[in-house]
C-alpha cells in the first residue's frame, strides 16, 4: 500500500484542500492510474482461492486414489484461468503504461510488486499441478497455451480498464449521461 500512502502524504503536504481536476486529460490520467491499481489489488488480495487451489493439489499429491479425469481436467481449467488472469492483466497494464501513459508506469511499485508476487505463485502451482499431472497422465498446461490465451485476453482487460477509467472521468467532469457509452462492452454478456 505504499503507493497508496505516498499519495495521502502528498495530499496532506498540500494542505486538506481538494485537488481540483478540470481537463479530460488530466482526469484520466488520475482515474486510470486509480482504476489500475484499485484492480491489481482486488486481484492479488481478494477472491483468487489460491490457498484452496493449493490445498486441492496436496489432495491430489497425497490421494491412495486416482481423480476422475473430468476431475482432473476441471481443476486444470480453473488453475489455466488463475494464471492467464494473471498474466492478461499484467499484459494490459504494459499497453496501457505504452500507449496512454508513453511508457511511464500506471502502478505504483508496491502494487506491482503485488502482482509479480500473484504471478510467481500462479507459475508454482502451475509447475506443481504440471507434476501432478504427469502422474496421473493428465494434459499439461504449457507456457505456449498460456501466451496464446494470454494475446486474446489481454486486450479485453485494457479495454476493460480504459472503459472504466472513462466512465470514471465522465461522472466527475462531465453530467454522467456518457456512462453508458463507456460501460457497455463490459456489461454486454459474453458471447
């Protein structure tokens, strides 16, 4: 939360006045980098069920009993969507920092630090699960599956970010009637 804290304390160097921002461009850059964070937070420290994926695996490891495949195969789904989830986002934020920050960095380095630290796991229990596999002569999940899910992914969640920051800057600037514009692909059910 180190970024989080730096920016309180600059605020309060500044006096308890609000920080007005009244460009479009200005407010995007405040939101997205708000959004960004907001998000690789809410990723790396809520809802993942890393502990429950890991705890499954040790099952796995220690079972008298061989899984059913559709067993196997389901986990093997939900740890490739842990992973990938990962990695697309940090795919995102990349092409966001290079086409909407020009180059400068969108995360602060705790919470970037944060989401290395989720990868780093993401890629351990992908490694165990691999091992837990071949001893069950289950399908693999490989680093090549992994970055071609991840060139597909990828850019929905930039655009996902990008549309929230929009929406974000519109209801602070503008009258909100925009909101829908902005909103729409993301609420639009999968296809």
């Amino acid at each position: 939360m180190g970024g989080y804290v730096e920016l309180g304390r600059r605020a309060l160097e500044r006096g308890f006045d609000r920080l007005f921002i009244d460009d479009e461009d200005s407010a995007f850059v405040f939101e997205c980098v708000t959004v960004c964070n907001n998000y690789v937070l809410q990723l790396s420290f809520y809802g993942d069920g890393v502990a429950v994926k890991t705890l499954y695996l040790v099952r796995l490891l220690r079972s008298d009993d061989r899984p059913e495949e559709s067993e196997l195969q389901r986990f093997r789904s939900l740890l490739k969507s842990f992973v990938l989830e990962g990695i697309a986002l940090a795919d995102a934020i990349q092409a966001i920092d290079e086409h909407h920050f020009t180059g400068h960095k969108v995360l602060f380095s705790d919470t970037e630090a944060a989401l290395a630290k989720r990868y780093g796991v993401a890629r351990e229990l992908c490694d165990l699960y691999n091992e837990t596999a071949l001893w069950y002569d289950g399908e693999l999940i490989t680093a090549e599956e992994l970055a071609e899910a991840a060139k597909v992914e990828a850019p929905k969640v930039e655009e996902l970010l990008i549309s929230l920051t929009r929406a974000q800057v519109d209801l602070k600037l503008g009258s909100g009637l925009n909101v829908k514009r902005w909103l729409s692909p993301i609420l639009q059910p999968a296809e």
